[in-house]
C-alpha cells in the first residue's frame, strides 16, 4: 500500500517493523553524488579527467571517489525536507528503528546520519556494491524480510524498493519546474542587460539595423548571464546555504536540481554563441571575454577584497562596449570613464550592505567575500568618491569640445549634473540606512525616484540634440 507522507496512518509504538528512508530527493532535496561532483570540482578542478576512469570502475567507484574529496560539504546546511524529519523524528519517539537506505555513499551517509542524530543504521553504497533500486530491495529484505519494513521514497527510483514494503509512503512535493528555471537562471537579473543599448543611444544610431543588433546582443548576454549565475550559484552553493537570504535561491535551497542547472549551462552558452555568430567579430571576442571574467571572478576574485569590485565595474563596463561592438561604433572614452566610475560606486554599495549585514549579525567576516564586518565606513568612503567623481566626469564631457559634435546645445546637458548628484547621493544615503537592495542596480529598476531622476536626464538629452 502505497501513502502520501502526510496522510500516513499512525502507528502504534510498540510497531517492529522498521521505517527505512531514501536520502536523494527524499531526505535531502537534492542529489549527493552531484553535490559530491560540484564541492569536488570547485576545490580541485582538474579531477574532471579523471570522472571517466573512475565511471569505468564502477558508479559505486564514481561515488567513494568524490564522497572522498568533498569534504567541503557542510550536512548540517543541506536542504533538508522537514517533512520526512518530522515523520522520523515522530518514528524515533515512538520506538521504532529508523534506517536511512541510500545509494549515496557510506561516506556522506555517515556524516548525515550523525548529524541528524536519528539513524540506528546506515545501508549505503561502499565503493564496490551500488545500493540502488533492485540492489537496495534486496539488501532491504535481507535484512528484515518480505514486507518486512516501511520504505520512504519517491516514485522515480523507489518502486522496485515500495513492491516489497509493508506500506509505501510517497514524497509528494508540488513543484514549478518553470518557476525554477526562472529563479535559477535569475531571469529578473536580465535588466541590467539593458546597457547594451546605452551605445545605441550615446551615438544617436536609430535605424532599424542598429536597433537589431542591439537586441540581438541583450539576448545573448541574457544567456551568458544566465549561465553564469547557474555556475556562481554552484560554486557558491555552501556558502549560499549559509547565509540568511541567499539560501533560498533557487539551487541552494534544492528548488533547481543540480543535474538541471548542469544540463541548463551548455545550452544556454550554445544559444549565446549562435547569436553571437550573427554579430561583428568584436562582440563575440568581448561575450567570450565577459566569460572569462565571470569564471574568474566567480572561482577566485571575488575572494579578493577591492579587486573584486573593480571586477564588478568592469563587467558592467563590458556591456557597454559590447552594445558598441554590435552596431560597430567607437566607444567615447568619456562614456567608458564615466561607466567605470559609476558601476564602481555601486559596485561598492553592493559591498557595503553585504558588510553592514554582517556587523547586524555579529558575525566577522562576509561569507565567500575578503571583507571583514568592520570594514564598512572605508567602502562607503570610497563608494561615494567614486560617484561623485562619475558626475564629475560628466561635468569635464558637457563643457569639451567633442560634446559639440553630436549636441546642438550641449548646455542644456548640464542640468543633468544636479540629478545624477541627487541619485547617487540618495544611493548611499540609503545603503547607510540599511534600506537598499544587495544589488544597486536591481534597486533602481524598482525605485520610482530613481525612473524620474532617468527620465529627467532623458528629457535633458534630447531637448540638447
């Protein structure tokens, strides 16, 4: 008889039979072995030639091999289903055996097992014998007989285990595998794509092909983005279940399987590539460069204090010239010096709320990050000199002689000065306050002074053409 986890019937304490549990997917909302192969790869990349050596030995080979190398998993932060906890916590208080039957290795299983506290017996996989399916039930009646015990799984995997259990109970989860990719590949991130046009509208370039183009490369960087924050969010996957906020993303808290942002990661990049192949040579050269820089920054600069941001400005400012790249025009260095300051001071914002959220929380240092909890007043210190000194920028560009080029009154540009002033003072103020997004950009894009402050100097630029 096969039960919802829920709606199982209760069971008196003096019950025998033991209640046995599955660990992928049913315990833990996520898959050992692939959370073996991500914490392994991060700390030593270059095992991925040996993943096929191993595979030959065996998939129980596979799994001690990596079980053995991913210490870095913290058990104590995987994304547990507190449902199944409940119904073992409620198993244990009435007397029962509890087992956890898993085909992860023996290795994880013990260190869960302890963890948790709730296991008399651990049956896993050990490097030769892989205690999967018809393996598993068989081991299972071994030791405890036909319908000798319950068994907790989910229908995928579990069947072969359920057709000789007393009482099959059924993980039910209601799942939104689009709300997933959605959260996964942060579509809402996509904003911040925009600045691929800003070429287009710096250059006065409002033909049709232009216009083309430009959305051609938004899409591509939607893409490459997208596959990037996948492979971030695996590398940061211990560090993101431990902190407060970012341990409900998508991937981190078990929502998008590990084996879907896997297969997500190449497709994504195959489709940036295909557009990028109908574009200029030069944006294909800078998608690839953005790459590059994401992995890096990803696997390593983020760790390095002040390189980091500048990292971060970077990207932004490769956008830019990206956008420029697309409709094949030269980028002014006021535009890129400009750029730089400002991503650089929100950049840095980004740096201080992380930072101002950790001295709340008593803690010493940012996690994943170079920054310690009292490090605060030199990053808002530097923030702001960086924006102020991108309005300064603009000041220097409004009053040059190349300004007269593309503006019939280039003095009406300078009532955008005050603006940008308020904006980024208004910025910091907040971040100060505690009351800004992580993400400075992702902010603007949902504060409506920051759309009149824009629209503003929008109106300012088209009333100097």
């Amino acid at each position: 008889m096969r039960n919802p986890l829920g709606s199982a019937p209760a069971l008196a304490s003096a019950d025998p039979v033991p209640l046995c549990v599955d660990l992928d997917g049913t315990l833990v909302k996520s898959d050992m072995l692939l959370e073996s192969l991500v914490a392994a790869l991060k700390r030593r990349p270059l095992l991925a030639f040996a993943l096929p050596f191993w595979l030959a030995r065996g998939r129980a080979a596979l799994k001690h091999e990596l079980a053995m190398r991913a210490d870095a998993i913290d058990v104590a932060v995987l994304p547990y289903d507190e449902a199944v906890l409940q119904r073992l916590r409620d198993a244990r208080e009435q007397g029962r055996t509890v087992v956890l039957a898993t085909a992860a290795d023996s290795t994880i299983a013990q260190r869960i097992a302890d963890h948790l506290g709730l296991f008399q017996t651990v049956l896993a996989s050990d490097g030769v014998k892989n205690l999967k399916r018809e393996a598993k039930a068989r081991e299972l009646v071994a030791r405890y007989g036909e319908k000798g015990f319950d068994y907790v799984g989910e229908d995928r995997h579990d069947v072969p285990i359920w057709n000789h259990a007393r009482e099959a109970i059924d993980v039910k989860r209601k799942t939104n595998p689009v709300r997933a990719v959605r959260r996964g590949t942060r579509a809402y991130q996509w904003a911040k794509n925009l600045l691929v046009f800003v070429p287009l509208l710096t250059a006065h370039r409002w033909d049709a092909a232009s216009i083309s183009a430009c959305s051609l490369a938004f899409v591509a960087f939607c893409l490459v983005a997208s596959a990037v924050y996948l492979a971030n969010d695996l590398a940061d996957l211990q560090d993101d279940r431990r902190h407060p906020t970012k341990r409900t993303r998508a991937i981190a808290s078990g929502e998008l399987p590990i084996g879907a942002a896997l297969l997500l990661l190449p497709l994504l990049v195959a489709g940036a590539a295909l557009i990028a192949w109908r574009l200029p040579p030069a944006f294909g050269a800078l998608l690839v460069t953005y790459i590059v820089a994401n992995l890096a920054y990803s696997l390593v600069l983020k760790r390095v204090a002040i390189l980091d941001v500048f990292v971060l400005a970077g990207l932004y400012t490769l956008r830019l010239l990206a956008g420029a790249a697309a409709i094949d025009v030269p980028v002014s260095p006021w535009l890129l010096a400009f750029s730089l300051f400002l991503f650089l001071s929100l950049a840095l914002a980004k740096r201080y709320v992380e930072v101002d959220s950790v001295l709340a929380r008593d803690e010493e240092k940012v996690g994943g990050r170079g920054y310690h909890a009292g490090d605060g007043p030199l990053v808002a210190m530097l923030g702001t000199a960086s924006g102020y000194l991108a309005v300064l920028v603009f000041a220097l560009y409004v009053t040059s002689p190349q300004v007269a080029a593309l503006y019939k009154a280039p003095g009406v540009l300078g009532f955008a000065i005050p603006l940008l002033l308020y904006w980024i003072s208004r910025v910091w103020l907040l971040a100060h306050r505690g009351a800004l997004h992580e993400d400075p950009l992702l902010f603007a894009l949902r504060d409506r002074a920051s759309y009149i402050v824009g629209a503003l100097v929008l109106v300012t630029m088209l009333a100097a053409t």
